[in-house]
C-alpha cells in the first residue's frame, strides 16, 4: 500500500480541504476509489443473489462472492488492471480468484461493463444523498432558521440595488434563504432517489439475459431489488444519462445560494455597514501587512468554492451526448462528480460552523437604518396620497424628497406645510400617522413571514427546532 502525505496530493480537496480528518473519512466513505470499487462488488454480489433466487447458481456461490468481496482491495484491482487495461474485467478477475472454480462462471453473468458501473453509481449517489448530503444541508438549513427567528425582530433597511428602500428584519433576509435552500434540499431528496439502475447487458436489449430468463425485465428487478434501486425506464449500454444530470444540478442549484447567502453576508461585512461578522480567533490574521484587518474568509471560501465547481456543470449536461448504444466520452469527466459533492459538502459545514457563530451588530443595523430613515416612508407617503385620490402622488413625493435633501426637513413636515398637501395629510388615520413618524415600524408582515416560512419548511424537511 503506497504511504503518501496529503501535502504530496495534487487537488485542494485532499489536502487543504481535508485538514478536518473527520469529515474527510465520511466523505471517503462513499466517494474515494475505495468506496467505489466496494459498490461495483456490491453490484456483482447482487447480481449473484438474483441468479441463486432464479434457481442459476447456489446458494453457496452467494456466500463465496460475499466473502471475496470483503477480502477486495483497490490495490489489488489496480494492479490487475495494469494487465487487462479494463477497470470492470480487472475487479471481476479479482472476485473470481477468491471464489471455486464452481463459482467463478457466475460473477458478472450476463452483464456488461456499465451494469456495474452506472448502477454503482446510482448506489453510491442515492446513499451519499440520504446519509451524508442531505443530513448535512439539513444541519446548516436549521441553523438559518434559528438565526432567522432570533432576528425576527430585528429591524434592517431593505436593500434593492445596493441602495436604501424600505425597512424588513435582519430575520426575514435570512428568511430568503431557508426558502431557497429548502427547496433545493428538496430537490436533492428527490433527484437522489430517482437514480437508476440497469442489468440490461450490451446495448441494453436483454440479449444475454434473454437466453435464460423469458422475462429478463424481472430478473433486472430481482438484481436492483437487492439494492434498492430501480431499473431504468430505458437503456441502451448505459443508464439515461439524465437520472444523474437532474441529481447533479440539484447540487449545483444548491450550491449557487449557498453562494448567494455568502455574497450577502460578505457585503453586510464591509467596513462602511458593518452589520454582521464572523466570529475572529484570538490568534487569527486578518491580512499579512494590515493587523487592524478582519476578513470575511469563510464567505468568501463559499464564493470561490462555488465559482470552481459551478461550470462542472456544463461537462455534466455534455455528458448526455453518447453516441449511438454509448461511447466512451464521459468516461474521465464522469469520474469528477465525487469533487462536487465534497466542494459543496466542505462549504457547507464551513458555513455551519461560522454561522453558528455569527455576530449580528445591532447598533450598526440600527445606525444604517436611521441614515435614511426620514427617506424610507417616501412610499408609504405616495401610497396614502394616492389613495386618498391624489392625482400624481408619486411625482409630489419625488419633489418632497429633494427639497428634504436640500433643506433637512423631514417629508412629514413638508407635507403638513404644504396647502396643497396639508388636507391629505389631515385625512390619515392614526395608524398611518405612526407609521410616517416612525418609520421603522414600516416593516409589513415581515416578522410574521419568518415565522411561516420557518414553520413551513421545518415541516416539510422534518427539521426539529426544539
């Protein structure tokens, strides 16, 4: 076995990214070559059991196989590949030494290549999603929910392109993000469990299988079965490629607002808001020239990340185009799906531990709002005029608006100055009232939205916030 430390690696992922050891081995759990190697076995086994069960082979060629397998090694099979130049031939090569001569006719009984290796795939894909991802994205999505609803109240300007509107919460910004990432989560759950598998032989007609079984459909069935899976609506020497592709956009789209989260968070950082913060070791540099420097590291690590794996993308969707019953031209780049899901599960616990610890400046949220506050209630001012049956409110207000900028005087004073105005103003409720003279309470059913928007999706993702 070839001793190699990390720092001799050549891909980030396996060495500066897999510093946390303890994530790295649950990642390798399913996506190393180990992992990989152990599902094609766990597709050949399967196979065996389903020819024993249609009376094919034994019973004991069943318990042969499962002991071969368990003794495998990617070593072994690597090496054996160096001979036969065929990854597939090589691992069966490998099973049939370890098992009797009477075995040995079974292992890889009528099935091709890519039997074995796309629905290993589909297996490795389909557990990865339900033991690894989605416990993992569900973890950060409770943690946006508990920031969310402890800022529920929390009173923020709104932002629409990179300018003042008017007031939400802090809690309903975060709000955004619980819905986008939950619908992704769920996206994922689905994808992941809609993989598919094949044992349809060559070109996917049930040629080989047909000489032994009437209905070779059923005999797919019996060896899927044993994994979990189903078969293929139709296939040809691969399984339709867009099982997989829809399972890797799901990660993508989850990834671009995991993005989306970080660029807004990172920008709320800058020195002139300074409205959120990650927490800061007491040893942590934020710049090697400038020691007064706080960076928004891991924010920005989630951009980057996101902007390295995103354009994998479009080598998944080329990955469609396979000539005829197959080719062989996604057989590298379909190998780098793996690195996709450990980029985006590394930023996600990434962003799990530093949200858990994020910093919300409530005299700084409170400073920026109050900067433009008199501002804010230019529309809720236009609003009320026009119902009140102005017949060009917006304009009036827009003019309001400059000659508060020029003179300082607030937009409730102007209008209640105004004779042209003054009668409108004379017209509105109390409630009305209050809400121009205090602007901040001009939030809508913010605060009440985050609670729904919570309560809908920690339902829907059965995420417990007790």
């Amino acid at each position: 076995m070839i001793s190699r430390s990390i720092f001799d690696n050549i891909s980030p992922l396996d060495h500066r990214y897999s510093m946390r050891s303890e994530e790295f081995e649950e990642y390798s759990r399913y996506l190393s070559e180990r992992a990989k190697i152990r599902y094609q076995s766990e597709v050949e086994l399967a196979l065996v059991k389903a020819l024993a069960k249609n009376g094919i082979c034994s019973d004991e060629v069943v318990k042969e196989v499962e002991q071969a397998i368990i003794e495998l090694s990617p070593e072994e099979v690597y090496a054996e590949e160096k001979k036969t130049r065929h990854n597939i031939r090589a691992l069966v090569n490998c099973i049939q030494k370890r098992v009797s001569e009477a075995a040995k006719p079974y292992i890889h009984f009528t099935t091709t290549s890519f039997d074995i290796v796309d629905t290993a795939n589909s297996l490795r894909y389909k557990e990865t999603a339900e033991k690894l991802i989605v416990p993992t994205l569900k973890k950060l999505e409770k943690v946006l929910m508990e920031i969310a609803l402890r800022e529920k109240d929390t009173v923020q300007v709104g932002r629409t392109h990179g300018q003042h509107a008017v007031p939400v919460t802090f809690g309903f910004a975060v709000a955004e993000y619980v819905s986008r990432f939950g619908n992704k989560i769920q996206s994922v759950e689905e994808s992941a469990k809609n993989l598919r598998g094949k044992i349809s032989g060559a070109v996917g007609a049930y040629n080989a299988s047909h000489l032994f079984f009437d209905n070779p459909e059923e005999f797919e069935a019996d060896v899927l079965a044993e994994l979990g899976l189903e078969a293929s609506t139709h296939s040809t020497q691969i399984v339709e490629p867009e099982y997989i592709t829809d399972f890797v956009h799901s990660l993508i789209a989850c990834f671009g607002v995991l993005a989306s989260f970080s660029d807004d968070m990172r920008h709320l950082q800058r020195s002139e808001i300074g409205e959120v913060g990650e927490h800061f070791g007491k040893d942590q540099v934020g710049s090697s020239t400038m020691p007064h420097k706080r960076n928004p590291i891991n924010y920005e690590n989630v951009k980057s990340m996101w902007k390295a794996f995103m354009p994998h993308m479009v080598t998944v969707y080329q990955d469609q185009l396979s000539e005829h019953q197959r080719d062989l031209t996604n057989s590298a780049s379909s190998r780098f799906i793996p690195e996709i899901i450990v980029g985006l599960l590394s930023s996600v616990n990434r962003l799990i531990r530093v949200c858990e610890k994020l910093v919300v400046d409530h005299k700084n949220i409170k400073k920026n709002f109050e900067m433009n506050k008199e501002m804010i209630v230019a529309e809720p001012l236009y609003i009320l005029l026009a119902s009140y049956g102005h017949p060009d409110a917006h304009e009036v207000v827009r003019k309001l608006t400059l000659e508060s900028q020029q003179t300082g005087e607030t937009l409730r004073d102007l209008i209640q100055k105004s004779d042209e105005l003054k009668p409108y103003w004379e017209k509105l409720t109390d409630k009305q009232v209050e809400l121009l003279i205090n602007p901040e309470k001009y939030t809508g059913i913010a605060s009440e939205k985050v609670v729904k928007v919570v309560d809908y999706w920690s339902s829907k993702l059965n995420i417990d916030l007790d």
